[in-house]
C-alpha cells in the first residue's frame, strides 16, 4: 500500500516536472469592486521587479505564470489603489480593489466614451462630488451648487424668484450674441436648458413694440434635474476639454452623473429638510417729513402724510410685499442595492418651497430609477431615468412700461397711500401709480408647470479580448422631453385692467412648449498594450442628435366675467415659435500612455448641422493634448514630501450655432384694423452665416505634497472666439436695424489658481481646505463693423458696447469726458477677479463645512434706485455723499445726472456671501442600536443655510442680478427684480 | 454561439446607426415668411398681404413720433415713470440733451424707414419679375401709385424730426445707401417722388389690386387716392414755402372749404386685435404717472373764451405731478384707445389753404380763417389783416385746430418763433431738431 502511494507520487513528479522547469506556476484569479462588487476589467497585472506581466479581461479573470513562489504580484488600474499582494500558493485569488478617494485618483472624462485617471487628465476638469453638491445643503436647484466650487466659472443668479433662473458662464464670456451657457448633459442624455417666455409682455410692455428681447423672467430648465439624485459633476471649461463635444460645446460642458446602486444590501435612506427662506436686503424708505414730502408729491401728498402719521398707518409697503417668510420643505427618500448581476438605485424627491412673496412658491417632485444588469459576462446594460413635475409661481415683476410690475410699482408707492382692500376685499386703486400692488400680488398668477421625462439607457459589449488587446462597443441613447405649461392670468379686476384705467379688461396668456430632444451614439474602444507598459486606446464613433421644440402661446383679453379660459374673451392672439435641428457627427480619438509618465491625445470630432448655412457640411473641430508626470521619472526617493509633480498643456476648438432664425431674412405677420398683412422683422439674416470657433490653448500644473494631502493646481487659458456672430447694427434707414454677421474675434486669457489641503486628519478631527481663484480678462480683437452699443436701455443710461481693443463686456455712458467714440467708460460686467473658500471640520460626530463665496470688481447697471429716485422714495433720497458740491441729496443729485451722465447708474457689484453653510450631527449609534432590530444603519441631525451672509455695498436688492435673463453677456442690469432670499433649513436623515 | 449572435447584432446596430449619422435635413425658416419667397412668384394674395405690412408698418412707434413734437413744441407734457427721458431729454431739462443713440429718434425713425423698405421691396418684386399673369399694367400703375405716396410720406415724417440734419431718399438698395440730403433737398425730392406717384395714380385705372383699411374710405380708388396724394403734396410745399404750388395742389386735393367735413381725410386705423395695434395716443384721463399726457397749461390759459376745440383736454379730477412739473389737464384728442389717427384732413387743408392766401389773397385768408373760427364757436376775425398778424392768427388757429397732431413745434420751427414756446422749468431748453441716429454712422 505504501509502495503503491510512493510511485504514485513519483509518477504525479514526473508528470508535473517539464511544467516546472519550463515555468513553473499558473496564478490565477478575478478582480473585482470592493465597494461594488463589480467585476474590474483590464487591471495591469505584473510581477514586482519583472517585465513579466498580463491584464486581466473584460470580466476581470487574469492568468500569470510566474517562475516561482512565493513572489510579488502588483495589480494596478486607473482611479484605484495599486496593490502589490504576496503569493505563496497558486489557489486562485479574488483581488478587491479600493477606489481611489484622493482627488488625483478620480477618473475625468476625456472623451465621448472614456474617461481618463485625473493624475493624467492634461485638462483643469473640475468635478463635484454629490457631498459638494448637495451634501453640506441642498441647493434650490442645480446650477446654485456651483457658486464658489471650482475656478472657472461665473454663476449668476438672475433674480430670487422661485424656481430657479440663473446664468453658468465658464471662463469668461464665450459669445456675444449667441448661447453662452454650457451644454449640460446627464448619463450621456443631452439636456435642454432653454428660458421660455411667458408672454408677460402683453402686460408689462416691458419690450415695448416688438423688441425681441426678453424680460419676463423665465427660469431655466436645468431646475427640472433633481440634485439629490447626482453622484457627480464634471465641468469641461473650454474647447481643450469640450472639442469632443464639437459644434456644442464652446461654452463648455457640465456632465452630469446620477447615482448608482451597489450590489448587496439594500440600503434604504430617507430625509427631511424644513426650513424657510427670507429677504437677503430691502431698499428701505426714505425719511420722510412734512417738508420732504411737500417738496416732492406737493400739498395733497402732505396733508395726506401727516393724516396717516397721526392715525399710525405708515406702511412700508416693500416690508409689506416681500416681507413674507417662505415655508420650504424637501423630502428624500432612496434606496439602492442589488446583485452582481443587477443593481439598481430608485428615488422619489418632493420639494414644497414658498417664495417671499405671498403667492409665490415653487413645488417639484421627481423620480427616479437607475438600473444596471449584465445579462451575460460580456455584455453590460445601462438604464438612467427620471420623471419630474414642478410648479412654479414666479409673481409678476422686472422692468415694465406700463407701470404694472409689482417692482416697479413699488418704487412709486409711499407709506401714506391706502392700498388694503375693504372688508369686502375689494381693492382701491392706487392713486400714485398704474396699479396697487398688494392687488398685483394676490389676483395675478404667474406659473409654469412642467411635465419631464429623461431616459438614458448605454449597453457596453465585449466585441473581443486577447492578451495584450481589447475591443469594447459602446451604443448610448437618450431622450429628453417636456411639456411646458405657461400661465399667466391677469384678471379684469386689477387696477390697471380696468378700461377706465386704459387696460385690457383682464388678461391671460397661456403658452403651451413641447420640447423633444434624442441623441444617439455608437463608439467602439480598443485598447492596446505592449510589452514595455506603452498602451494604446483608440476610439472612434458616431453621434446623433436632434432637437425638436414647438410653442404656442396663445394670449387673450377682455376677458368674459371671471373666465380665464382663452376662448372666454373679446381679442385673442396666437404666437407659435418652432424650432427643429439635427445634428449629426462623428469621433475618433487616439491616447498614449507610457508607464504614466507621458500620456498624449489627439482626437477629431466632425459634426453637420441642420442650423449652419450648408447643412451637409462637416466641420472639424480637433483637440491634442499631453501630459507629463514627473513624478513617475523616479527623480525623487520613495520618502520625498513630493506626492505628484504635472505639467499638462491641451488645444481643442469648438463650435457654437448662429442663433435659431440668424440665418434668414423674414416677415412678420400682423394686422390692421382686421387686414392681414406682413411687415419685415428688422433683423436682417444671413445664408452664409458660419457657426462661431472657439480656439483654446491652456496649459498648467497640478503638484501635491505629503501623500496629496496638499495640492496645488494652476492652469492658464487662451482662448479666441472666430467668425464671432454679431447682430451689428445696421443704418435703420436701410429698413432693418440690425444684421447677423460673422464679424470679429474675441479673446478670453485667465488664470485659475487652486488649493486643496487636508492640515488635520486625525481619527477624532479632520480639517478639509480649499480656496480657488479665478480671473479672466476679455477683448475684442478684431471687429469687421462699426463699433456698437447694445443690451441695457441706451447710452444715457448706461449701456454695453462692442469696440474693437476693448473687453467685449465694457459698460459705457454719456458722460462729462468722453472718449474719441463719443461715450465715457463707467466699468465692466466682468469681476475683477472671483475667489471660492470652502471648509470642512469634523470633530467625532460633528461635520460642519461652509463655501464662501468673493467676487470682486464687476459692475452693475443699477437703474433700480432711478425708478426710486424718479418718484421720490429712494431711501437715500436725502443723504447728501454723492453731489461733489455736497449741495443736494442723493436722490435729486442721481436724477440732476440723468442725461448728463450715466456715470451713477454704473455701479460696483462686488459682492462676498457664505453660499453655503451645514452643520450636522451623526447619532452615535449605540443610542438606536437596540431599536428596529437593529438594522438602522446611520441618523443624521444637522441645520444648514444658503446665502446666510451677504456683504456688498450696492444700492438695490442685489449685485446678482439680470433683468435680461441668462443669456448674452449682457447680465448685471437691475431693473426692480424680485429680491434674492436666504434659506434656513433643518434636517433629519436616517439610513436603514 | 450566443455570444456570437449577440454580438452580430450589436454590430448591425453600430452600422445602422452610422448610415443614420449621415444626412441632415436642411430647414427653411419654420416661423415667418422669408423675403426671397416673393422674388419668383408675386401673386395677388401676396401683394394684399405685402400692402397690409405697410398700413401695419406706417403706425409703429407712431405714439413716440407724436410725443417728441407734442412735447418739444410744447402742447402737452409725457409723463412715464418707468422712463424718466420724456420729461428730462425732450424737454431739454437742465444740461440734458437730445441724445443720438436714445429711443425717442431711433425708434421712430426706424420704424419709418422699415416702412420705405416694405415699399421698396413690393416695387422690387413687382419690377423684377414677370408679372403679367397676375396684374394688369393699370393695376401695377396704381399700386405704384399708392405705395410711392406712402413713402413719401413716411419720408417726410423723418425729416420732421430731424429737420436741417436731413434723411437719406434713396435706400432702396441696403448695401449701397445714397447720401444724406439738407433739408431743402429731402423736401425736393419728396415732393418730386409725390408727383411721380401722382402720375402712377392717374394711370391706375379704376381700382387697386389689393383693399385698404376703413381709414382710406373715400380714398380706396387710385383716381381718389390722388386727391389724399396732393393733400400731402400741398403740405410739403408750404413747408418749403412755395405758396403758389401749395393752392395749386390744394386745387386737385380733397380740399372742402366747409366746417362739416373738417374730419375728411385718410386716417391710420387701430383695433384691439392681438396682431394689431392700440391707438398709442390714448390715455385715459385719470391716467397715473406711469404713463400720461398733461396738457401744457398754456394752451387752456392761451385760449379764446369759447374755443370749443379745448374738447380736445379733459381736466382731471386731481392734478398730476411728476419731474417737478403739474398739470390738470389730460390730452384727450382720442376718446378711445381704438379711434383712428388722422394722416392728413379737411381741416388741415383748410389752415394750409388760409396760409397760402395770406401770401396771395389775405381775404381769402381770412374768409378760410373764419371759416375755422365759427366752427370752434368763435366769432369772425377782428384784428388787422397785415401779413404779421394773420400768420399770427393763422399759427393760432392751427395750434388749437391740429393740437396733438403733429404740428405745432414744425409751425413754431417754420416761422421761426422757437423761442416764443413756453419754458416750463429754469434750466429747461427747447430743441430745433434731433441729430440722426448714431447707427447712421454720420
């Protein structure tokens, strides 16, 4: 028995002996996701102090014959933690490997279907994780988690009305008549962010006949996306990083992702904030006496004033409209979790917020339900969808020339006037103005309703995988559609709707939009590995997309008794705007990498569009980059302070369309007295027009120390906008007032500092830091046409104007020493420059952080406080610092000005606020640990705010402000605005 | 074998989505009607709405046209509060100025000019095509006809504003405007282009090709138009003080010396239509600050007892004040945001044909002059009949008749008597003309 075991061993020896001496050892094993539990595809698998090495497949199993055991294997992928492992034994190994938390190990997009480890990134991506985004508070929609975050960009928010409605600018001012705002895209879906007019107009006249621009002040559609369901933002800032966008993507690119569930248990979490907001700033009243008051409403005005002084009824009509605090309530709940084989995340988010004025207030719900599912080991799916309803009332106000908006109402409305309603609720006309605005107030409605669905869905195959090379397809498609309900009810009642007050006998203006976007997709990636760590990573692929919008606005007055259909009315009107584009395009990209020490890339994106005079033409917008790690050159020792050491330089163009409609010239249809006829829109179009080229060239340096507890970025920009589209004036005797042209270049540079530091990280206390700065300077480079003034309301007031050496943001004026154009320089839209703070501290259970925000420098055209000045309410009216002569109050000084010089309705917007501010509490869970079985997992306390502290030195409700909306460059004029609010909210969270 | 087919399957996608990815539709403009669609193929549905552009196009901005001569000449105050420069730059307040880049010129004069240019484009179409098929020669005649008087006027409008400073004619070519004319040369060819019109309009046969609004009853044929033609025609030649000619086109005008057609005449029409546009020079009489017309208190105090055309104002029930300046009275020429503005009238051309005589047959003047005062339930005229002072009479009776219409700071402006308009402020000045418009380029 024994001899038979002994030649039976003998026998297995010799059978195993050649594998022995020809090498030897066969390991084998998976890696995987340790917080996933995903499979890891394509790790570097190599045996320290070899050459020897293999990757591991598209579903994460490697093989590896090494000489002998025990040895040292060091697995390694981008955006996770090398690991070298001892192996003593050839049993197969799971290796589970542990994302990268350090910034510099996050993965940054590069192109359409890849992404790239930032420690290689040769562009200043910035990202934002879902903690930064709505961690610390949440923000009262998406694009207000961006003030401060990163350098970069100018967030602005148009006025406070709830809803939303604000302005991203990333480096600079990217058009001068066309988008400026970036293309935002969510799990590769295209999103449209459009500001769609209520047909306000009719009312406010506020575009007094016919003049295109907008002033009704409609939010923009990024507030549909719910914050709670992202995980994280990426911003591609320029064309170096966004050419892979091509003809879209010159104002640059947020890309946004949600979250994803994690294979195994389901985690349940829910939350509740509530809380309130209020007024930042009120103006004021002025201090009014008898004289005072004599003086500027005469006799009638006094007699009245001192009648309502002695009977105790001054009322501060400002306090008395936006004094209200705005109840808000947010509640989350989600849960995720799922298998290895499908995983899924589903979320249901209802916000309730009151605005500050009675009647205003803005309600969302959105869902949504992500799913992953491998059907098979090579083939990977995607699904990303979302659903959300909001509401909003966003009040009636902005510039007007009727004398209607609530704001400018105001500024005409003394505390002696009586405008509550009687015991009946009827409401007395207001005698100093068109209209009495607390009757404004509760009898319009101003609502948008908007109905949307965002579908995403991207299925990732294996086509094929060897040793050293792979071949990935990757197929996306996304859908975006809405419906847009505008309402807008004015009723007969209203002061200014009565004919014997010259109104319309009530009106309302309801718009209907339906928005359908698609986009389409096919890459496939191949990667490509030698032998001596030089990797190769192709791809190439097709895109698609296609827009399609419809509006009708249909408006009516003379409205029939309480009737606020259409149909019941004496005149209606109907206004359809259509707007159809398809784009289609193509992609390819090669990348280099050497050992991580050199990583280049050269791409092209070719794109055709619907909307460029020739539609079938191409046009070509490349991009190279390189970045270079010194740090991997070995020339610091393995204890060097020194953590990474990058230099990086990126080129890339970009594209951005004509306006929708630049490209002809049209009529209008009209009527008179019943007879149809057309009359020319005064803007001339242009076949031939070309879509404007941005050229970018950045480059820059990122540097870490101690183990990147301290790092250290810098970048510098340039970049230059081609065949900028102009809408130049044109001479008016020629039957048109203005042309689409490509007609000059403009010239963005800056300089983006940025600072991350962990000084403290102890188990009990950790200290977070950053602070990031920013700076861009603009010019106009080369102008084809006349010099011209646009956006604002006229040199006497202030106004833009386009001038070749000049920045394209200049504010000028009449003035007392003009310049050879005739106009005096008074500032410039654009800051100074703009600085971020942000801070963590979390002591045990305690996490607090805030984000300060500085902008410096930046200038206003405030003609809110002449509105005020105009009838004597300012509450300035009587200071007398500004008349150089120190003879005359503020008030009569501002308007003695008015067509002299515009030089005091030019007014310095700096500003510094603590954006953001959360403080909260994790309860230590031996306290619930016995409750529920046991199985809550986590409860949070916590109070956060927004906009808690404001300082600036301006003389209106806010420096961030445009009565013109988002778009063009011509933000930053103030014409009685609803006032921006601050948010106090408390919260509860529980994770089961 | 299932990873095979799976994968044959995606790859068919891929290459289905790439045949996709080729093409691209081309759009024409979705939302209006583009210009070039008429150059081929005018017909005569097209040129009805083409004319209906221009008696839309002739009342944009009219509202500011009227208020920069009614407030600089001095008849009525327009107050708005949301815009402070009716009442400071019109009105001269202080150092202020009639600024060149402002709406109270460019507007208007835009608005004007895109007039000439909806008529320059109809003259367009119809000479570069043929369109025979369409309309007859008598028939193109007569929309010449009618379309060459619009501009004229639309003109003349422009130069009123801008006076000595002039306007370009020619413009019918965009890329290659003529040249700014002075003020005696514009009216030359203004009136020169009237009498081209006038003999379009004699060969226009019986009828156009196209209908007008309620405003051209009585004119809506060429052979009457022709008489509304003449009427504008006789207006600018008193404005370049050829008397003569001025009873000569008074003699083939719709000039009636009778008090009960005073209101004869072709009128822009308003309505309340969501396309249409509301009578700008209405404004209810307790209308707010935020936007009213105050009668200069003058024109109450400076008129004779029992002037009826003080009907023309309505008093209100409180005063109003705004930028340090009170009045009672609220402009009420329209009693409707729906009433029509007159183009040119009767009564118009009765004062025109007074004007005249005073040079050529002072008792036919006066007898004209009469006729203007009994119809205002005035007595006959009692002062002297030297020249002076039935111009000074005659400007009187235009005041009073034409109050509101456009007139007053041109006459003031024509006899030279500026400086005779009332100062309503210390510190305020009144203005000759306004400069051309920055975009210009002059």
């Amino acid at each position: 028995m024994r001899q038979f075991c002994l030649i039976s061993l003998r026998l297995i020896l010799f059978l195993l002996t050649p594998v022995v001496l020809c090498a030897q050892e066969v390991l084998e094993g998976k890696t995987i996701n340790e917080a996933t539990g995903e499979v890891v595809p394509f790790v570097n698998v190599i045996e320290k102090g070899t050459t020897n090495g293999t990757t591991s497949d598209f579903d994460g199993n490697y093989s590896i014959s090494v000489a002998s055991l025990p040895t040292t294997l060091v697995f390694s992928y981008l955006g996770f933690e090398t690991q070298e492992i001892r192996v003593t034994s050839n049993s197969p190994m799971t290796i589970q490997f542990v994302q990268s938390s350090a910034t510099l190990d996050e993965v940054v997009v590069t192109g359409l279907a890849t992404s790239v480890k930032r420690a290689n990134a040769a562009n200043a991506v910035s990202s934002l994780s879902a903690s930064e985004i709505s961690g610390r508070t949440p923000p009262p929609t998406l694009d207000g988690a961006l003030y401060g975050k990163f350098a970069g960009a100018t967030v602005s928010a148009n006025s406070g009305a709830p809803g939303g409605g604000l302005s991203v600018k990333l480096r600079g001012a990217t058009s001068i008549q066309g988008n400026t705002q970036p293309l935002y895209i969510i799990d590769g879906v295209y999103i449209d962010n459009s500001s769609i007019a209520a047909g306000l107009n009719i009312v406010s006249a506020a575009a007094a006949g016919g003049s295109a621009s907008n002033q009704d002040n409609p939010s923009n559609r990024i507030a549909d996306i719910n914050p709670e369901d992202i995980a994280n933002i990426e911003i591609l800032k320029g064309a170096s990083a966004a050419a892979i966008y091509g003809s879209r993507a010159a104002a640059g690119v947020v890309i946004i992702t949600t979250k994803k569930g994690k294979a195994g248990e389901t985690i349940f979490n829910f939350s509740q904030a509530t809380g309130w907001t209020e007024v930042n700033n009120l103006l004021g009243l002025r201090d009014y006496n008898e004289q005072r008051v004599r003086d500027s409403f005469g006799d009638d005005a006094a007699v009245s004033f001192l009648e309502a002084q002695q009977e105790g009824r001054l009322v501060d009509y400002e306090k008395e409209i936006f004094g209200e605090k705005g109840l808000i309530s947010i509640t989350n709940f989600s849960m995720s979790g799922g298998s290895e084989k499908t995983r899924f995340y589903t979320g249901i988010t209802h916000n309730d917020e009151e605005g500050i004025v009675k009647g205003t207030g803005y309600k969302k719900t959105s869902l949504r339900l992500n799913l992953d599912h491998r059907p098979t080991d090579f083939i990977k799916l995607g699904l990303s969808s979302s659903y959300a309803h909001s509401s909003a009332n966003r009040g009636f106000f902005n510039n007007d020339n009727s004398g209607t908006t609530i704001g400018v109402t105001l500024t005409g409305t003394t505390p002696w006037l009586e405008l509550f309603p009687n015991e009946d609720g009827v409401y007395p006309d207001n005698p100093a103005g068109a209209s009495n605005p607390l009757q404004t107030r509760d009898q319009v409605r101003n609502n948008e309703t908007v109905n949307r669905f965002i579908v995403g869905g991207t299925a990732n195959v294996d086509l094929y995988t060897a040793e050293s090379s792979n071949l990935e397809l990757i197929l996306r498609g996304g859908l975006d559609f809405y419906g847009l309900k505008t309402r807008a009810i004015f009723p007969k009642s209203l002061q200014f709707q009565k004919p014997s007050n010259g109104g319309l006998n009530g009106v309302a203006v309801q718009g209907d939009t339906q928005n359908k976007n698609y986009n389409l997709s096919a890459f496939l990636v191949h990667n490509y590995f030698t032998g001596n760590d030089l990797n190769f990573r192709t791809q190439a692929g097709v895109t698609r997309e296609n827009f399609d919008r419809n509006t009708q606005l249909i408006s009516a007055t003379g409205l029939v008794a309480s009737e606020t259909n259409v149909d019941q009315a004496a005149n209606t009107g109907v206004n359809q705007t259509r707007l159809l584009q398809e784009d289609s395009g193509f992609f390819v990209q090669e990348e280099v990498n050497f050992q991580d020490k050199v990583i280049a890339t050269v791409g092209l994106r070719g794109d055709k569009s619907s909307n460029n005079g020739d539609a079938n033409e191409l046009y070509y917008y490349p991009k190279a980059s390189v970045a270079v790690n010194l740090n991997e050159f070995g020339f610091w020792n393995e204890n060097s302070p020194w953590s990474q050491f990058k230099l990086r330089a990126a080129y890339g163009e970009a594209g951005n369309f004509p306006p929708f409609g630049a490209l002809f010239t049209s009529y209008n249809t009209f009527s008179t007295d019943g007879l149809l006829g057309i009359s020319l829109i005064g803007v001339r179009g242009d076949r031939d027009l070309e879509s404007e080229r941005q050229k970018e060239l950045e480059f820059g340096t990122d540097v870490s120390f101690f183990n990147n507890r301290l790092n250290f970025s810098a970048t510098y920009y340039i970049k230059t906008i081609e065949n900028l589209i102009l809408q130049a004036s044109l001479e008016p005797s020629t039957g048109f007032t203005s042309e689409f042209v490509n007609a000059g270049e403009l010239r963005n540079r800056g300089i983006e500092l940025t600072l991350d530091a962990v000084p403290v990280a102890t188990e009990d206390f950790t200290w977070n830091l950053g602070v990031n700065f920013y700076k861009n300077t603009s010019e106009i480079t080369r102008l084809d046409v006349d010099p011209f003034n646009i956006g604002a309301f006229g040199a006497t007031l202030g106004t833009f104007r386009i001038e070749e050496g000049s920045s394209a943001t200049q504010i000028v004026g009449i003035g007392p020493n003009p310049g050879e154009n005739g106009f005096q320089k008074f500032g410039d839209a654009e800051p100074d420059f703009q600085m971020g703070f942000n801070s963590q501290l979390i002591y045990k259970n305690f996490d607090l952080s805030f984000v300060w925000q500085w902008k410096n420098g930046g200038e206003n055209v405030n003609l809110t406080t002449l509105l005020t000045d105009l009838n004597g309410t300012s509450h300035d009216y009587d200071t007398v610092d500004l008349d150089p002569d120190g003879q005359v109050g503020n008030g009569p000084y501002r308007v003695s000005q008015l067509g002299s010089s515009a030089e005091v309705f030019v007014e310095d917007a700096s500003y510094l606020r603590m954006r953001e501010l959360g403080l909260y509490y994790n309860i230590p869970a031996e306290v619930y640990d016995d409750f529920l079985n046991g199985s809550i997992d986590n409860i949070k306390l916590g109070f956060s705010g927004t906009n808690l502290i404001n300082i600036f030195d301006y003389n209106s409700y806010d420096p961030e402000v445009s009565n013109f909306g988002a778009n063009g460059i011509f933000t930053g004029v103030d014409v009685t605005p609803f006032p921006s609010s601050k948010r106090f909210l408390f919260h509860l969270a529980v994770n089961f | 074998m299932m990873k095979n087919t799976l994968t044959k399957i995606f790859i068919l996608f891929f290459l289905i989505s790439g045949f996709q990815a080729c093409d691209v539709e081309e759009f024409s403009d979705l939302n209006n009607p583009e210009v070039d669609a008429f150059r081929d193929n005018l017909t005569r549905g097209d040129l009805q709405d083409l004319v209906g552009g221009v008696l839309y196009s002739m009342r944009v901005r009219l509202g500011t046209y009227y208020d920069d001569l009614g407030v600089i000449g001095r008849e009525y105050w327009r107050f708005s509060s949301s815009d402070p420069r009716f009442t400071a730059d019109l009105l001269g307040k202080e150092n202020a100025v009639l600024d060149n880049n402002t709406f109270y010129i460019t507007n208007p004069w835009a608005a004007r000019y895109r007039t000439v240019k909806n008529v320059n484009l109809i003259l367009e179409f119809i000479d570069g095509q043929d369109v025979s098929a369409q309309f007859t020669d008598l028939e193109i005649s007569a929309t010449k006809g009618f379309l060459k008087t619009v501009k004229a006027y639309e003109l003349l409008l422009n130069l009123n504003l801008t006076y000595q400073n002039g306007i370009r004619v020619d413009v019918a070519d965009e890329n290659n405007l003529g040249p700014f004319l002075g003020y005696d040369a514009a009216l030359s060819a203004i009136r020169a282009l009237l009498d081209e019109a006038a003999a379009d309009l004699q060969n226009g046969g019986d009828s156009y090709p196209f209908t007008l609004t309620s405003g051209f009853a009585g004119f809506s044929s060429p052979g009457s138009f022709l008489e509304a033609n003449k009427a504008i025609a006789a207006r600018v030649a008193a404005y370049q003080e050829d008397f003569p000619a001025v009873l000569d086109y008074l003699e083939d005008s719709f000039l009636t010396l009778d008090a009960s057609m005073l209101d004869e005449g072709i009128y822009y029409n308003f309505s309340a239509d969501q396309t249409d546009i509301l009578n700008p020079m209405f404004f209810p009489v307790e209308a707010s600050t935020a936007g009213a017309r105050i009668v200069q208190p003058d024109f109450v105090t400076d008129a004779e007892e029992g002037d009826e055309r003080l009907n023309k104002i309505a008093q209100r029930s409180e005063s109003l004040t705004f930028d340090f300046l009170t009045g009672d009275y609220a402009v009420f020429r329209y009693t409707s945001n729906i009433d029509a503005i007159p183009i040119i009238r009767n009564e118009e051309l009765i004062l025109l044909y007074a004007e005249a005589n005073i040079y050529q047959n002072p008792s036919e003047a006066v007898a004209a002059l009469n006729l203007i005062r009994n119809s205002a339930g005035l007595d006959d005229y009692d002062g002297d009949s030297s020249e002076a002072s039935l111009i000074d009479e005659m400007l009187m009776q235009r005041r009073y008749s034409l109050f509101a219409e456009g007139h007053r700071w041109l006459d003031v402006r024509r006899y030279d008597r500026l400086d005779e308009l009332p100062i309503d402020r210390e510190g305020d000045d009144v203005f000759e003309q306004f400069p051309i418009p920055l975009t210009e380029n002059q």
